[in-house]
C-alpha cells in the first residue's frame, strides 16, 4: 500500500486529497503572438492558484480538447518553459501536461516533478525519457486520440476495461524499472467516453482504481458537467466541485481543477464533517 507519492522534489502525502490546479499556456485571443505576455500571464495563474491553496500545478502547452490542433516540440516548449522557469520556485510541485519525449525530457532537465502524459506513456521514447528521473508519472486511459475519440466510443463494461488498462499500464511502466512509489493512474474522463461512461467511472471509482496506486481524478468543467447541468463550460463552477467531492468521497488522491479556492472550501467543510476532531486548522 501507498501513503505517499514520489514526486521530483516533492515527497507528497496522499493522506487527505490534493489539489491540482490547472495551468494553461496555450494561445488565446487576448494574447495570441505576445509569448511573453503569454508565459507572465500563466505564472501570475499559477501564483495565484497557489495562494488558494493548490498543493501542485499542471502545466500544459497542448490543447488536448477534443478536435485540437497538433503543436511542435519547439512550439509547446516555447510555450511552457518560461512557466516552468517562473514557477519553479513557488513551493508546490510541477506537474507537465505532455505526450512528447522531448518535451518531457526538457521538462525534467528544467526542474519539473511529475509528467502529466494523457497518452499513457505510450510513445515512442517516452518510458526513456522519464526513467532516471525521480518524477512522478500521471498514467491516464484515452480510448483513441484527440481529434476523433468522442465518435461514438462504446465498451463492453466500461469499469473493467479501463481498470484492466490501467493495471496493465502500470505494470509495463513496472517493468521498464519505474518505481510503484512514483505512480500515478487516471481513468480519463472525458477522453472517448459518453456522458453514461463517465459517470459510471465516477460512480464506481474505487473499483475501477483498485488499491495499488494512488489516483488522479480531472472532471472540471467538463461535457460531464455541461450534460447534467445544462451549463456552458464558463459556468460549471457548481457541478465541477460536486464531482470533484464525488471522487474524493470514493477515495480520490488527486483532483486536476481549474477552480482551486472552491475545491479546497468543499475539502475542507467535508473533512470537518467526516473528521470534526480536525475542524478548522485541516489544511495550512
Ligand atoms: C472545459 C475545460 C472543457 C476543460 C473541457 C476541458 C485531464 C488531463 C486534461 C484529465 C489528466 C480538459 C491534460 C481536458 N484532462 N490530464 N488533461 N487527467 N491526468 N478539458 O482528466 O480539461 S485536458
């Protein structure tokens, strides 16, 4: 059994859940071309998620929303190294959201902790790249790819499948001479699954997870959300944090949000509830 996980500099305890905060560095349309303006804009996020309480940062400079745009090694590091270089040194772990070997291997180099991969460490290299390193390793189910998962993924029985995915994806970092202690599994909601799919993944978490390695769970705002609560994705603040308690009522170590303050309020009323001996003080 796990109580802690090994991540880079960072020995975390996985004894309440944590909270990821979400740090995008992709363009938008206030800062489209200005990469500076960019890169300062996503560490003042960072900053500030940190301040309401984030316990480590996801740092992603790949769309990874369905129907996006391929990105170049040099463009998503480009994107992501002056928010790592500017975020380095701000207290929490960094997490890098990335699928590509080089970019995980420049991460590393420039001081990241844990690598965030949705494609399950499946590339080409990419096992070798993170190996000597002492990071984390995020190990999510996609069913596809980007561009094309949302087109009617079916399964079976969708709690096996995934837990046996994500077993075996475990096993194979295993094997390539990764240490339990620095992984990570995801079940990927969202990624090629129906509403009626995730939530049973929700639903029945524990036995999707089993009890082997600790679990990351990403729900904010997603269609998940919009599809119950009829809500564009600006407004699902209300539903995101009721799925993010969802997971970590089922025993959830880690909850990738955007809205860090909200998230950690609900923890802490729930701790209150389920440990009033830790009332107040349940978090710094
Ligand atoms: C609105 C806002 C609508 C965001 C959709 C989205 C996960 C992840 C993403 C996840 C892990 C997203 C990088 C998708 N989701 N990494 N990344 N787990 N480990 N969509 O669930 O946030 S991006």
């Amino acid at each position: 059994m796990f109580a802690t996980l090994q991540c880079g500099r960072f020995q975390l305890s996985l004894e309440r859940p944590l909270v990821m905060g979400i740090v995008n560095v992709t363009p938008d349309s206030f800062s489209d071309g200005n990469a500076h303006f960019q890169a300062a804009q996503a560490v003042a996020h960072g900053l500030r998620l940190i301040q309401e309480g984030a316990d480590m940062l996801d740092i992603g400079g790949e769309s990874t929303r369905p129907g996006a745009q391929a990105v170049s090694v040099d463009e998503e590091w480009r994107r992501i190294q002056p928010v790592i270089q500017g975020l380095r040194d701000s207290g929490v772990p960094l997490s890098v959201d990335t699928c590509k070997p080089a970019v995980m291997r420049r991460a590393l180099q420039a001081g990241a902790d844990m690598i965030n991969d949705i494609s399950g460490f499946t590339a080409s290299g990419a096992l070798d790249a993170v190996r000597d390193a002492g990071c984390a390793l995020c190990l999510m189910h996609m069913r596809g790819e980007p561009r094309t998962m949302q087109q009617d993924p079916v399964y079976d029985d969708v709690v096996a499948e995934i837990r046996d995915y994500l077993a075996a994806g475990a096993q194979r970092l295993r094997d390539a001479g990764i240490a339990a202690e620095r992984i990570v599994l995801d079940p990927g909601f969202g990624f090629g699954k129906t509403v009626a799919h995730n939530y049973a993944l929700l639903r029945h978490l524990p036995q999707v997870m089993g009890a082997d390695y600790p679990s990351l769970v990403g729900v904010s705002r997603k269609s998940m959300i919009g599809a119950v609560t009829g809500r564009p994705a600006a407004q699902r603040l209300g539903g995101s944090v009721a799925a993010a308690l969802a997971g970590a009522v089922r025993g959830a170590h880690i909850l990738r949000v955007h809205d860090v303050a909200d998230t950690v309020d609900a923890l802490r009323v729930w701790a209150a509830v389920e440990q009033p001996h830790v009332e107040q003080g349940v978090r710094a």
